[in-house]
C-alpha cells in the first residue's frame, strides 16, 4: 500500500517544527491552463508572443526562438533522432542559434558525415574527446592566476581558498567530494530541472515538479531564512557539517526530506532519473556522505565570492573575481558547452542547445531597483542578450553598446508594423505598448545622449 506524504505527515505530526504539506489533488480536476502557467503573467504571454511574427532582439536585432518551436522539438522526441536528421532541420534554423550553438551545430554537421546514424549524445561524447583537454588548459591558466592572487589574502582565507581549490580538483577530477546540505541550493537545482520539465510542456509533469518545489519551500522554510543571516554565512564548510550531524539536526532534515521523497516517488516523474539523482545526493549531504558532483563555474564563483567577501582589500577582491569570471561559460565557449553535457541525455543536450536563443523578457529598469513589473518597463531580447545585460543599468548598457541607438529604434519601428497589421490584438497585447515602451527607453537612456523617437 502507498503511504502519501499526507500521511508521513502525520506519523511525524508529534514532531515540532515541521510545516504542513499539500497533499496531490485530483489531476483530472485540475484546469492545466491555469495550473501550467501558474504566475505568468498574460501581458507576458502577449509579449513572447511577438517573437511569432519575426519580432527581432531588441539589443542586437538577431531572431529569437518562441519557446513554443523548442517545446514541440521535445515533446515529438526530435533530439532522439540521428545527427544527420538533427543537422538537416536545424540548419534551416541557423539565424535563430547563438554564435556557440552554430559553433556545435556545425561540429554535428562534421561528425554526421562520418557517422550519419549516431545520437546526439553518443556524437557529444565523441567531442569531448577533443574538447576536454582544451578547456582544462584554459580553467588550468585561470586557476593559476587566481592561487598567484590568492596568495596575497590573510592566511584564514588563504586556507579556505586553498580547500576550495582542493575540492574543485576532485570534481573536475569526477571524483566524490564531502559538501554539507543547503536547503537553498536542493531547491535551486529542482528549480533548474522544472526549467527543462516546462520547456516539454507536459502538464502532467509541469503540476508535479510545481508541487514538489512548492511544498519544498514550505518544509525547509527555516532553513532557507536561517541562511540569509550573516552568522550562517560565515560558519565554515565543517561548521555546517558537524551541526547538521547532530542527531536532532539529522532527525529532522531525514523527516522533512522523507515526506519530499514520497510525493516525489508517487509522482508521475518518478522513474525520471535526473530528479531521484538530485534526491540521492540531498540525502548524502544531510548524512555527511560523499556524492559525485561535476565541476559547475556557477557555484565555484558563489563559493569563491563568500571568501573574497570577508577581504578588508576590495581592491584585491575585485581583481581577483575578475580573474575568476575569465573561466569559460557554456553559452560563450563550446568546449565548456560540450564538456558540460557529457552525462546528459539527447533532450537535455538539445535543450540546451536552444535555451540561450529562446525569447525573454527585459526590465529595462531592474526589479531590485525599483523597476515596475508592468509592460512598459518590458522590452523582448534573447536569453543570453538578457543575461549579459543583467550586471547592467540600461544607461551604462547604452554607453558600452553604442549599437543599441540603431537597434532600439529599429525595434520600435518593427513593434510599430506589427501594431499596424493587427498583430497585438491577436496575441491579446494593449495598443498603447508600442508607445509605453518607447517612453520609458526615453526615459533610461543616457541624459547625455537620450535615444529619442519621432
């Protein structure tokens, strides 16, 4: 008999401390149009909705891709085809991919001459054969530069760098490694696999990880506002570990992680491999066990960024993330665009591949700076266009691309045509967008050079 998490629930309901968990409703009850888009804004929807009638980057003029065309590529299993049939489609959709996924495209292409009926993932591990070593030897040259610098911090830090550095030897080196357990980063990597669920569009999986996340947030609630406080910030790496060791600390992470468990394993999603991996390794890191994690640039910087921020010299903080940023990220490097893929299946490769060319949407003015949630304030570019800004004010954005005063314009005069042919009204957009937006770029655009419209 099936034990629901409700139920778990309730053995443990003695226990303090221990949030309420939403049990599973009936799906076939469920309005999946509503429960799919889930706090999407429909002003949003109308928006990406553009980049169906040809709407181009509004920084760079270059086509995006709707999510829609990546969606169906996955659901029909397109990625599971042969590389020649994969290169033969996506050739045609050469102007939509970023200048790094033309780079592996025509790689694919290269390989499929030889090796016409081969996956794209057996034909991704055949690169990495020619890629890892060039990418070790650029990380190798970063690495170097950063121990040169680390060198000049307090000797504290000095031995905390130096066992980051260790640990990112063994990852790299696909080797176990010892990291305590972070509610925080357990919820970024689920977040992260719903991602790829939604890019599927499969409500039924959609509703489960939604849930999973949901309830997620509710059980580890503690947990999650105890690591904003700056006395949990700076407890070290065994710190973390010999507290969550402590037998009440271990009692209660194994109850909360158990009832998660059970509505992950009664959920449509639970043959699915990659979610019970992040499961697994959750419950390793509560037990203080070794668990497999590849090297990810992302967390190095995190990790990085925690010791540099205990640095009485800015200066030398400064320099040494800028070091640090030097190591290649997958949407601008193929190499690290391949290495990083080698475990992963064809339609993870081939999401991917894509994400980085999807439409997005822009705040001009940020959120976390007083910026409006609203469509005049919304501007649509590409993935990695809107990534690259994100360390940017709109203004400063202007004055390092002076391209932006041709582009910018252009986009207006495109929204302006697709206004003109009936276009919002189809997707549901208010008319006075066009007019909104062009205000408010206006408006952040450099006081000295204002970009203005006729």
């Amino acid at each position: 008999m099936k034990i629901l998490p409700v139920q778990i629930f309730q053995m443990h309901k003695s226990q303090k401390n221990v949030p309420k968990v939403e049990s599973q409703p009936n799906l076939r009850a469920l309005n999946f149009d509503v429960v799919a888009f889930k706090g999407i804004d429909a002003e949003k929807k109308a928006l990406r909705a553009l980049a169906k009638y040809g709407l181009k980057d509004a920084y760079t003029e270059e086509d995006m891709l709707h999510s829609d065309i990546l969606e169906s590529m996955l659901r029909s299993g397109f990625f599971k085809k042969s590389i020649s049939q994969i290169v033969q489609v996506m050739n045609k959709k050469r102007s939509f991919l970023t200048e790094t996924a033309i780079e592996f495209l025509d790689e694919i292409e290269r390989l499929a001459k030889k090796n016409p009926n081969i996956s794209l993932r057996d034909a991704n591990k055949l690169l990495g054969k020619k890629y890892e070593k060039s990418l070790t030897d650029i990380q190798q040259g970063v690495f170097e530069k950063l121990i040169q610098m680390a060198s000049k911090m307090p000797l504290k830090l000095q031995a905390e760098f130096s066992e980051l550095i260790q640990e990112k030897d063994l990852r790299m080196s696909r080797k176990s490694v010892i990291r305590p357990f972070s509610a925080k980063t357990f919820i970024y990597q689920l977040e992260n696999f719903a991602k790829q669920v939604e890019s599927k569009n499969n409500k039924n999986e959609i509703y489960a990880i939604r849930l999973i996340i949901k309830n997620a947030k509710n059980i580890f609630k503690e947990e999650l506002i105890e690591s904003k406080k700056a006395s949990h910030k700076k407890l070290s790496k065994e710190d973390k570990l010999r507290l969550q060791r402590l037998p009440e600390n271990l009692q209660k992470n194994t109850m909360k992680y158990d009832v998660l468990y059970s509505l992950f394993s009664i959920s449509v999603l639970r043959r699915n491999k990659e979610l019970d991996r992040i499961f697994k390794n959750a419950s390793a890191m509560m037990h203080g066990y070794k668990v497999m994690m590849p090297f990810k640039r992302k967390e190095f910087l995190h990790d990085l960024g925690k010791i540099t921020s205990k640095l009485k010299y800015k200066t030398l903080a400064s320099k040494i993330t800028e070091i640090a940023h030097e190591l290649p990220q997958s949407c601008d490097n193929i190499a690290a665009f391949v290495v990083k893929h080698l475990d992963s299946n064809d339609n993870r490769i081939g999401y991917y591949w894509l994400k980085d060319s999807l439409v997005s949407i822009d705040h001009m003015k940020a959120t976390n700076i007083g910026g409006k949630n609203r469509p005049f304030n919304m501007i649509l570019c590409r993935s990695i266009t809107n990534r690259r800004k994100t360390d940017d004010k709109f203004d400063d954005w202007c004055r390092k691309h002076p391209e932006t005063y041709v582009h910018l314009p252009n986009h207006v005069k495109q929204l302006k045509e697709l206004q003109a042919r009936g276009v919002y009204k189809k997707v549901g957009l208010y008319e006075d967008y066009t007019g909104d937006v062009s205000k408010t770029i206006e408006e952040l655009s450099p006081k000295e050079k204002p970009i203005k419209f006729n």
